[in-house]
C-alpha cells in the first residue's frame, strides 16, 4: 500500500512541477522555477521508490496517464486554457486505461 501512496505523491509534485513550469515564465521567476526543480525531484524520487515493486510499465502508465489529465486539469483552472471536446473524450480514455490497468491487470502489484 506504501508503494501507491509513493506513486500518489510523484504525481502530486509532478503536475505541481508542471504547473509552476508555465508560471515559472521561462525560469525567469523565482519561486514558480524553485518548485519546479523541487517538485520534479520529489516526483522522481517517490516513483525511483514506487517501482521497487509495482512494474515500471504499470507505474509509468499510472503516473503519465493521471498526470496528462491532472495537468490538463490544472491549465483549465489555473491558466484558463480551454478543453474542447475530442480532449476531454482523450482524457476519460486514458482514466479508462488506468482503471483497467488496476483492476483487471494481473501485472499491476495490488
């Protein structure tokens, strides 16, 4: 269970890191650019750990996947960018594949 938690948090500080990516104006600001560095390093660091025993495959896919939509998220709030309709059909399919990743897949570590 600690291992999905880990995955948990390499997501978090991957879409923070995201986030701050844009609001960092080109690493010319300084603490959008600091979490950036901070959050990239936290989000690899917990998925170095979370795939000592979840396939790297099965992590990877995870973190991707929820991150493109965490972050699409993130832009359609934070920075007002829009998300037509043929985006959010793209983004209810990658949750789709996680979902049948976690459930049906024998690979995945439960």
């Amino acid at each position: 269970m600690k291992n999905w938690l880990f995955l948990g948090v390499a997501i978090f500080a991957e879409v923070i890191a995201t986030s701050s990516l844009k609001a960092s104006a080109g690493f010319t600001k300084f603490w959008p650019s600091l979490l950036v560095v901070l959050g990239y390093a936290i989000a690899f660091y917990c998925l170095s750990l979370t795939i000592r025993t979840i396939p790297i495959g099965i992590a990877y896919a995870i973190w991707a996947g929820l991150g493109i939509v965490l972050i699409s998220l993130a832009g359609w709030l934070i920075f007002n960018q829009k998300l037509d309709l043929p985006s959010i059909i793209g983004m209810a399919l990658i949750i789709a594949g996680v979902v049948v990743i976690n459930v049906y897949s024998k690979v995945s570590a439960h």
